[in-house]
C-alpha cells in the first residue's frame, strides 16, 4: 500500500530545518570554539556550503526516485541491493541514535524548567511522538511546523538582541590556530547539518515532489546556515573564550550575557523546542528506512504494512520508538560520532550515485532537478567528504565498522535468497563489457515511479503506444524500403495488403511531405474499412533517406486510421507534436535500449494528456484487432 502524500512545501521545509537544528548549535560551539578559536564561525559557514552538494545530489536523486527510505532507496537502485541493505539498516539505526540524543538532550534542557529523569522524560517524548507518527503524516507535520515555527522565532530573537552586545575584541584573531584548524573544525561540525537529507526518506509522502523537494531542502539549508552563522558569531562575539571553550550550553550562557535570566529561559524553550523537532523528524525518516526494506524483502513484510485510516507505517514506526527507547539508556558520545562518520559516508555514496546513474544512461532516470556543473561537484564532494572523515576518532571506525557487519549478515540471513533485481551498476558494466547484465525491470520500476510522480494521466494514445510495433533499424534506408518495411508490418493489423498499403504511403508523400523536422517525419492518413487505429514506431539509427533536406531521418511515426477516427487522428498528431519539440527527444530516442525503450520515450513524455478518454468504448479502435 502506498503512503499518502500529505506534506506541501513548508512542511518540507521545517522538517529538514527541524531535522537539522538541535546539539549541532546549542551544544557543539562552545566545542568547536576550542578547536579553531573565533574562526568557528567559517568553520559553521564552510559546513554549510559543503552540505549544500550533498544537497544537490540529494534533491536529483530524490526527484528522480521520491519513494519512501531516501538514501537506502536510491543506493539500492544504483549500487545493489547488498550495498542497500547494508545503508538501509545502519541509517535507520543511525537516526534513531540521533533521535535518542536529541531526546536526552532536549530532557537536559528540561530540567532548567522540571525536575525529573532525563530519561524518563525522553521516553515520555518518544512515546508522544511515536503516537503522533502512528496518527498519520499529515500530523506529524503539522506538529513539525509548529515546532519549527516557534524555533526560528526564538532564534531571530537572539540574534536581533544579541547583536549589540558583540565585541570585536573577541573575534580577532580570527584564526589563533592557523586556518587549517578552521577546516578541521568544519568537519566537526558537520553534522550539524545531518538532518537536511532525511526529507528524501519521506519522498513519497510530499505533494508535487518535482518542485517541494528541491526547493524546500534549498530553502532549508539556506534558511539554517544563515542562522548557524550569525548565532555563532553572536556567542563568540559576546563569551570571553575562556568561558565559551569549556560550555556545553553556549547559547544559554551567551543569552544570559544580554537578556538576563528570561534570556535563559527561553532559549533554554528554544533548545528543547529544537531537540524535540529533531527527534520528531528522526522518528519519521528512521521508520520509513525499515518499511522500504521490507517492501523489497530484505525485512519481513509486516514491517512495510501501512495503516489503511492514516496512511502511515505502523509497525516500523513502533519498532523505531522501542529502538529509540531503549538507546535513551546507552552512552552516546561516541555512537554520536559513528553517525557522524555513517552520515559522511551517506554524503558520499550520493555523490557515487548521481554519478552511476548518469553514466549508466539508465533510459527511465528522469530527474526532474538535475545537479549542476556535473560531474565537478560530484568529484569534489567526494573529495571533500572523504577528507572530513579522517578528523573522526577510530572508535567511530570501529562502531562503523560492526554496524556494517550488521547490516551484510542481515542481508546474507535474510534477503540474499528472496532478492533478485537490476541496477544502475549493472547497466554501467553492460555498457562497458557489451554484456547483456540486466532484465530491464529497473527501468520499469523507474518508469511507473515517473507516471507517479508526474500525475501522467493513461490516455487512448498510450494504450495504443503500448501495444504498438516498435521497428528498431540499424542500417540507413531508402523511403521507399522504409515503407515497403512498414506495410509489411502492419498490413494485417489494418486490413490492408502490403502492397497496395505501401503505394498508399508513397502516394501519401508525394502529395504532401510527413517530414516534420530533420530528424522526425510522420507519415498519416486515411485508410480504407471502420474502427480502426494503429500506430507504428520506428527508429532509424543511420537514418532513411526521406528526400532533400531530410536525408537523415531518425524517428518516424506512422498512423493509419478509418475515417471516422480522423478527431483522434489529429489528437494523436498534436501528441506527437508536443513530444518532438521536447529539448532532449533526439537524444533519448537514439538512447533508448530497446523497443520498450522506444516506447517508453512516447509514454513518458511530456505532453497533453486527454483524461476524458482513459477509458476505451468497445468501439473506440483503440487497437485494430
């Protein structure tokens, strides 16, 4: 059963910006302040602008492919379903970590308000939120908005008020322990921004996904780094180092300085608003790691069933609470840094996978945001992530490490036996080998995804296109062979001889040239009897020699139609129009693998769809048998 797609544009938006503010700035300054001195404040900006690449990547690979576990989904597709489950398991594990502290963070901050257990508190919230999630996502967003409405408020209010108290003194030098201390540190702090690719885990659930994803993610990271940045110059600027090195609550203490104990207070409110945002978007990406590994059986399938009244995973959430729970009870210093080091590898395998995906050609990846300048940011996030983990400790190695042998006995235990599918990787070596790798059910899968995702409506002209001859031809052609070939194909589909079909093509052409541009000619008309249709797709890869000025033609369209059928004749032709004059139809028809590949051209492009007639009459002459 499908999610539902409950969530618009702002509810992206503050889920990853919840996602992202929580430790990341009201912990982690004080921290990275001792490492890099008043230089953290780069430190904070060049994380930022670093994430913005795993942004891109993020956003094209989850327009391409909005379903339900992000990450694990787009690996699986590119790199296997062994590398997949592998991801797919130590990500859900890794968020319901960060959920988990976030959650003691948050009942830390609590405490300036009420005096109970931490952990008790944080099993509390987790329950809350967990009810939430079970109530459906469009819940759970609203309660996210809310959030993180209030959060940003609180921020402003900070950095409007703090402002003034700022002492130059205090930033200067910038960099006391040498710029590549300012680096080192901008790897620390990377996580920080961890939350802003789990809104690809929740794809599937995001309306109009070709504009909200891409846009939300970006107004998110913007909207975040700005305010890191500026927060960050605040608490500097305002805290002596000798205090703001050794604080774990560096914007409390900072606020204190310009607002008094009512500064303390609320944004004490603002840091536990933000571990409870954080924890509540980590509790809806991690649950949906686990439904999309059972929908592929490398998890039992209960853990995929969905709740018929709210539309929402139901089992995988409850697990992801229980998991989270009993974390609460575990020390995190360094299962945080192991996140770290798996969500820098997250970054990393979706720069690989952009890349896998493009050069596998792979006919049905549709993009609908495209990361730009490729491949350079591809290679230089992978460059750049790579040189951030190495600033991680060998204990995050170490937990990476057994996580990963977790997650490979999963898959040899459990879906090794039941899992057999294509990906990208594969259409890479059959490119390179000419070995014939893959069964083509990843282009299906991509195509229904894009149907999907584009609301492309079944209309009479792709049930026609979907039962059509496909010709696919090697050798270039005269006109007159090309429609010798054509009447051949389609004579006892019509009911027309070959012979006298043929001379009516080439009649046809003498009066009126089909040659609707260089590389497209349409040869149509009327043929003889009643309730009938056909159309027939042909590729010419060396082209047919259509005459002067079109000696090279590549695709040609054929309809042939009785004469009552001449309304859906000219509809048909208006459909066909509209897919030529597409900017990138040439190279995907010579691109295209096979016939299915050519047929997937026509029923994937962009064009009027008439959704008064997804449904055939008996005598419509859909098809001519």
């Amino acid at each position: 059963m499908s999610l539902r797609k409950e969530l618009n544009l702002f509810d992206v938006f503050c889920i990853a910006t919840g996602a992202m503010v929580s430790s990341g700035i009201f912990i982690l300054p004080g921290i990275a302040h001792a490492r890099a001195g008043p230089g953290v404040i780069l430190s904070y900006l060049g994380a930022g602008i670093l994430a913005g690449v795993g942004m891109l990547n993020a956003a094209e690979l989850a327009t391409a492919m909005p379903r339900a576990g992000g990450d694990y989904f787009f690996i699986t597709r590119s790199l296997g379903p062994v590398i997949g489950s592998i991801s797919g398991l130590i990500n859900w594990f890794t968020l319901s970590l960060k959920s988990a502290f976030a959650l003691v963070g948050m009942a830390a901050f609590a405490r300036l308000f009420i005096s109970i257990d931490p952990r008790i508190t944080g099993i509390l919230l987790c329950f809350l939120f967990v009810m939430i999630n079970l109530a459906g996502t469009r819940h759970a967003g609203r309660a996210q908005v809310a959030l993180v409405t209030a959060l940003i408020v609180l921020m402003l209010v900070y950095i409007i008020t703090g402002f003034p108290s700022v002492k130059s003194s205090h930033l200067l030098p910038i960099f006391p322990y040498g710029f590549h201390r300012t680096l080192a540190t901008a790897g620390f702090v990377f996580v920080a921004y961890g939350g802003l690719i789990q809104i690809s885990g929740l794809a599937e659930e995001i309306k109009r996904p070709k504009k909200n994803i891409p846009l939300g993610m970006f107004m998110a990271l913007a909207v975040v780094t700005v305010l890191y940045t500026l927060m960050v110059l605040i608490t500097t600027g305002v805290l002596p180092s000798e205090t703001l090195d050794h604080s774990l609550t560096p914007i409390t203490d900072a606020a204190s300085q310009f607002m008094g104990a009512w500064g303390t207070r609320l944004l004490g409110a603002a840091a536990v608003l933000a571990f409870i945002s954080t924890a509540n978007a980590g509790i809806m990406a991690a649950s949906r790691y686990l439904l999309a590994l059972s929908r592929d059986d490398l998890l039992p399938r209960p853990l995929g069933r969905v709740g018929g009244r709210t539309g929402a995973p139901v089992l995988s959430t409850i697990v992801t609470g229980v998991f989270i729970s009993a974390a609460l009870f575990l020390k995190l210093d360094i299962l945080v840094e192991a996140a770290s080091l798996i969500l820098i590898l997250g970054f990393i395998l979706s720069c690989v996978c952009v890349i896998i995906l493009r050069e596998s050609r792979v006919q049905n990846y549709r993009p609908s945001f495209r990361a730009p300048l490729y491949p350079v940011p591809q290679l230089l996030g992978i460059l750049g992530f790579v040189l951030l983990v190495f600033e991680l400790g060998i204990e995050a190695y170490l937990i990476s490490a057994v996580l990963f042998l977790v997650g490979l006995g999963s898959y040899w235990a459990f879906g090794r036996k039941r899992v057999q599918r294509d990906y990208a990787l594969l259409h890479l070596l059959q490119r390179i080998t000419s070995r014939k790798l893959v069964t083509g059910s990843l282009e299906r899968e991509l195509k229904e995804i894009v149907r999907e995702r584009d609301n492309l409506v079944t209309d009479r002209f792709d049930r026609i296109v979907s039962a059509c001859p496909v010709v696919d031809l090697d050798d270039p052609l005269e006109r007159e062979d090309c429609f010798a070939l054509i009447a051949r194909t389609v004579a006892d589909r019509v009911g027309v001889p070959a012979e006298s079909l043929k001379q009516m093509l080439e009649e046809r052409e003498r009066v009126t040239s089909t040659v609707l541009t260089p590389f497209v000619a349409i040869p149509h008309m009327v043929i003889p009897g009643e309730k009938r249709f056909e159309i027939l797709l042909l590729r010419a890869r060396s082209g047919v020699d259509f005459g002067p000025g079109a000696r090279n033609v590549r695709a040609v369209f054929v309809l042939l139609g009785t004469l009552e059928q001449r309304n859906f004749h000219l509809r048909a032709l208006a459909a066909i129009a509209q897919l030529i004059h597409e900017s990138d139809f040439p190279d995907r028809w010579l691109a295209a693998a096979d016939e299915e590949g050519i047929r997937d051209v026509v029923l994937l492009g962009r064009r009027l769809r008439l959704a008064g007639e997804t449904r055939a009459k008996p005598d419509d002459g859909a098809g001519s048998h």
